[in-house]
C-alpha cells in the first residue's frame, strides 16, 4: 500500500477573483517504501 502527505494552498484574498480561486495540492511520499516504488527502484 502506497502512503502519502498531502498539502493544499490557497492563494489570493477575496478580493482577487482570479486568485481566490487557484489551489495547488501536492502529494509527498510518506515513507521510504513509497519513495522507491514512485522512483522505480
């Protein structure tokens, strides 16, 4: 089983339309067994 860390960003205020609504979420590898299946080792 694959394990993971997520983390979400939020930009902008709500006065910035086009801002207000952009989110990055990104996936980091939370151990080392998931690391290497993710890098093909």
């Amino acid at each position: 089983m694959l394990s993971f860390i997520s983390t979400t960003t939020v930009f902008g205020t709500p006065r910035e339309v086009t801002l207000s609504e952009l989110a990055i979420e990104a996936f980091y590898p939370a151990d080392e067994a998931t690391r290497k299946i993710l890098n093909g080792v």
